[in-house]
C-alpha cells in the first residue's frame, strides 16, 4: 500500500489542533476535506502524531546508561522525573535539564534524555504534570492537561530543577536545559528566570516577552524549523532583543523542516539531517558551557 500524501495544509491543521484552537472532531474533519476522505484521513492522522511504539534510538534496557524513575523537590512539593547517568563515569559531570514537549514525559523524552547521557551528562527529564497527578498515558488527555497547568508554577518547578542539580551527587554544579516545543518555550523562561542556568537550547520555542529578555544570563542555541510559521514569527523581536542586550546567543533555522522537527516518532514531522545537525551542534554547545 502506497504512503498517504501529506500536505503543508494537513501538517498546519494538525499544528493548529495541538498547540491553538482546533479539538479532535474538527481536527478530524478539516483533515477529512483535505484529504478527500474519512478513510485518507485515518490513515494519515496517525503519520502526523508521534508514535510511542516507536522504536528507541537508546534502549531503556543499554548498558551504557543507567535510568530510574526518582522524585526530587519541586516549588511546591514533589516532582516525578527520569534520572539518566553514564554507566560508567569518571569524575564530576555537567547535568542536562531536559523539558518535554505538550504531552508530557513520554517515552521518546526517556529516550531523549537516555541519548544525553550517552553524550557523558548527567540527564533529569522532569514530568512537569507532577502537580495535575503525572503523564497519563494517553496523550491527548496529556495535552488537555496542560491547559490547567500554570505557567508560574512551570517556571517554578524548572527553577527547582536547576536547584536539585546544582548540588546532585556526581554532578559538577554546571546546569544545562533542553527542551522542545512547550519545553523549547520553558526552556527560554529557564534563561529568565534561573540567573544560575549555566547553558539553555531551545527547539522551536515560544519566546519570552522582550522586556524580560535582560533578564537572561545563561547562553543560548535556537533551533527552528524553517516551516514553523507560528513560531517563527517571534524570531526577529527575539535576536532584537538579545542582540541589543549584548547577549549570547545563537539562532539556527533549518530550512524545509518542521515544527518537531527532532521527533523521531513522527514521521511526517521527523527531518533526520536537519535532527542530525541540530543535536550535533547541541552536544558541542553543552560540551563546552558544561564542562569542569
């Protein structure tokens, strides 16, 4: 059976359904026009969302890592997270806060945060729905969730993160984040927000407001996506900002690429060479900002 052609329109819709207004049934239906059918529909619905059975890029059971589910304190009580290390380390290592996209801590973050590890950090994947009960596992009912989460307490609880690490057995007390989508947003309200984050990697994320752009101490790698419209909107005002504040910083756009673009469990979102460049030039950013 041949692949169902996906279009920019079909990739906008389902962009719109997870991040602004559209719900499941008009999702649906404004898929079914595009694609000329219910059954076309169906069939491509699933290719735009991430598949959790995806296979690992690193197994949960490798060798070279060693993950556990811990708890650690949040801004008002406990925080759940995926705690990765190398299996076998020498010295004191740079950690890596690395935030979740909308629907949560799922298994492509684990293993998101497994491949950190491997690049010789110390990785923290925190579930920022702790306070709404955790990752549920479906995750539409995880997007709706985050509907009701605050986005103070988010801050805060990012804040707490970079506490916890600053001080964690093993680590070297540099803290560094990465995130995506909703987290790539975090991840810029980190550099606000945390004076002592020590590095910040943003992928396809909402910028903070201008104003609060002075506030930013840590360094900064942007990854966008060249196809990313909505986001890509605030990218001008942003190196404003940075620029004039006499910030570090660096933007990278990746062009015909989109919007989660470095999620290999979507495959009509999945662009490998423009994942390949970003994480190359994410490892080396964090190599450098991190190290002893």
């Amino acid at each position: 059976m041949n692949r169902p052609v996906i279009t920019q329109a079909m990739i906008d819709a389902y962009d719109e359904y997870t991040h602004l207004t559209l719900d499941r049934r008009a999702f649906m239906d404004k898929l079914t026009r595009l694609a000329g059918s219910g059954a076309a529909a169906a069939a491509i619905a699933p290719l735009l969302a991430a598949n959790s059975a995806q296979a690992a890029i690193v197994a949960e059971d490798d060798a070279r890592v060693k993950g556990e589910d811990i708890t650690f304190p949040g801004s008002r009580g406990e925080m759940k997270g995926y705690l990765v290390r190398p299996a076998e380390a020498g010295g004191k290592l740079g950690t890596v806060i690395v935030i979740h996209e909308n629907r949560g801590l799922n298994p492509h973050i684990r293993d998101v945060a497994r491949r950190i590890a491997l690049e010789g950090f110390i990785a923290l994947a925190p579930d920022f729905l702790s306070p709404l009960g955790g990752t549920p596992s479906n995750e539409d009912k995880a997007r709706d969730m985050f509907s009701q989460l605050a986005p103070e307490q988010a801050i805060a609880d990012g804040v707490a993160a970079v506490s916890y690490l600053k001080t964690l057995d093993g680590g070297n007390g540099k803290v560094g984040a990465i995130g995506f989508c909703w987290g790539g947003g975090l991840v810029n309200d980190l550099a606000v927000n945390a004076p002592d984050l020590n590095a910040a990697v943003a992928y396809y994320g909402r910028q903070p407001k201008n104003e609060d752009v002075a506030k930013i101490k840590a360094p900064l790698l942007l990854h966008y996506a060249g196809k990313d419209e909505r986001i890509n909107a605030g990218i001008d005002a942003y190196k404003a900002a940075l620029q004039s504040g006499g910030k570090e910083y660096a933007v990278h756009v990746y062009d015909g690429a989109q919007h989660a673009f470095n999620n290999d469990t979507s495959a009509a979102r999945y662009d490998k060479a423009a994942a390949d460049l970003a994480w190359q030039r994410t490892v080396a950013f964090l190599k450098e900002k991190l190290s002893s």
